[in-house]
C-alpha cells in the first residue's frame, strides 16, 4: 500500500507520485503520515518535506502552505517549493549565513516589517540547506 502525494506550487507541480511515507513540517511540528492516515487539514512551516518512495527518501523545501490527507491521498499548496536535489548547496550554505547575518541585526528590536521578512528568509534559507543536505 502506498500514499499519492502531490506538491503543488503557483508555478509548478513539484512532486507527483507515489510514496511509502510522509513527513511534513506543520506549523506544530513534525508530521509524519503513512497509509491509511486519518483526513488531515494542517497548516505547514517554512521547512522540509520528507518523500520515502522505494529507491529511498527524498527532501523538499517547503515556504509554507497547507497540506490535506484524504484516502491515501496528500496534497501539499505551498508559496514556494524546491526539490533538494536541484539545490546547490555551495549557494544554500552562503545564503544562510547572509540571511543569519540580517536577520542579526535586528536581534532585541521590536516586531517590524523588515525584521519579519528577514526571520522568513533566514527559514527560508535554513529548509533549503536542509533539503540539500539529505539528498
């Protein structure tokens, strides 16, 4: 038995297949679903998509969205969404330590703006190096 997880992007559909196992990074943790999971709506986290299929696991990078499991089936709407084996780390790593460094300076300041946007692309940053990284 297997689950159909679909990845589904503005631009592009990212992941359309079969899999043994899911693990979703939800905005209250890690998720895991395998088949015959109960219907789930949830929301996800700027993070890392796990796909186990047969030939082993594949990540993700997910900029946040929603998941919904129904009969075996996944679907993931997410804002933005890379398969980690088409991510360079080389340039993954260097965008997170300049995303780390912005997001630095704002460091005991009040909510602002520009303080959230650079706390949302130091995750963004951190789920690409992930991704990267266990592929």
């Amino acid at each position: 038995m297997s689950l159909t997880l679909r990845v589904l992007a503005p631009d592009q559909s990212v992941f359309d297949g079969a899999a043994d196992e899911v693990i979703l990074p939800s905005t209250t943790g890690q998720l895991g679903i395998l088949p015959g999971h109960v219907s789930l709506l949830t929301a996800l986290d700027y993070g890392v998509l796990r796909v186990r299929e047969a030939s082993g696991w594949k990540a993700i990078a997910l900029q946040g969205g929603f998941a919904e499991v129904e009969s075996d089936e996944v679907t993931v709407l997410v804002n933005s969404a890379e398969l980690g084996s088409s991510i360079n780390a080389e340039q993954a790593k260097k965008e997170l330590e300049a995303a780390t460094a912005a997001a630095a300076q704002f460091e005991g300041q009040p909510s602002s703006t520009e303080k959230i946007k650079a706390q949302q692309e130091l995750s963004r940053a951190r789920a690409r190096v992930q991704a990267s990284t266990l592929n």
